[in-house]
C-alpha cells in the first residue's frame, strides 16, 4: 500500500473518531439535562461508531503493515516510527495524522469519563429520592453532622413534602 492509500484510511479513522465525540457529547447532554428518553438511541449511535471505528482500524492496520514493510519497518509499527521514515510531504501528513488522533483520543477518553461521572452522580440522585420518597432520610435535612442520614421521622408523607 502507498502513502496516499494509508493516509486516506487515516484520514477516514479520524473522521469516525470525531464523530464519536460528537456522538460522546450528545449523550453528556442528554445525561445534563435528565432526557434519559433519547439515552438508549445516543448509547446505541456510540456503539455504532465504536464498531465502525474497529472495522476502520483493521484495514489501518492492514495498510500501515503493507506500507511499513515496503518502507523496511517491522509489522505493526507506530505512526510516530512511520512518520520518521517517510519522506516529505508525507512526513508532515502522516504527522499531522499522529498529532489529530492523539488530540482526537484525549477528547474521547475526557468525554467518556465525563459521561460515566454524569452516570454515576444521577444513579446516587435516583437512590436519594426513592431513600427520600421512603422515609430513609435525604433531602429535608435528615443529615446529622457527621454526613450520614438520620431515620425519617415516623408517620405519613406525602411525596411533595419528601422532595
């Protein structure tokens, strides 16, 4: 495989990968807003992308071994030692390629963790309301001073006075 063929693959990959942030961040969104309706179809578009992008790199793969070994580099080489052993203009193509998905990558990794912290702070919200809704203690200042809860008062509540 030639320069031009490898880095249309490359360039094709980082497009995949921007549109996973795109689609990373429509589900922060959502998850922000509390419109957990559309959550399953946003979590379904990343799983969609994630098995674009694994397909995409295969054939990444496929073509950086084919333009390593005509290059004289062992298999499986990474775009940095590709890169270095490129002339120009590809050197700074395949460089630019490198510096993009690295950038790319950082983005998703935030995103992801962002998204899982969002997860988990809403997961502890419904588990307050429903101890709130209960009488387990919660909002209406059933904390003692040490952070923990107190019991709910005994006797009827009606749920909007629980929140």
């Amino acid at each position: 495989m030639n320069p031009v063929e490898t880095s249309a693959i490359l360039w094709r990959q980082r497009e995949l990968l921007s549109l996973l942030l795109f689609k990373l961040e429509v589900e922060s969104l959502l998850l922000s807003a509390g419109r957990t309706r559309w959550l399953g179809s946003a979590t379904y578009e990343v799983e969609l992308m994630l098995e674009r992008i694994q397909n995409t790199e295969l054939l990444r793969a496929a073509a950086v071994d084919e333009l390593a070994e005509g290059l004289g580099l062992p298999p499986g080489p990474s775009l940095s030692a590709l890169t270095d052993a490129l002339d120009e203009p590809w050197k700074s193509v395949f460089g630019e390629h490198r510096t993009a998905l690295s950038t790319l990558s950082a983005e998703i990794e935030a995103a992801v963790e962002a998204n899982r912290d969002l997860l988990t702070s809403g997961r502890r919200a419904v588990a307050e309301a429903l101890r709130v809704v209960r009488g387990g203690g919660g909002a209406d200042g059933m904390y003692r001073a040490d952070g923990s809860t107190a019991p709910a008062p005994v006797g009827a509540r009606l749920v909007d006075e629980a929140l």
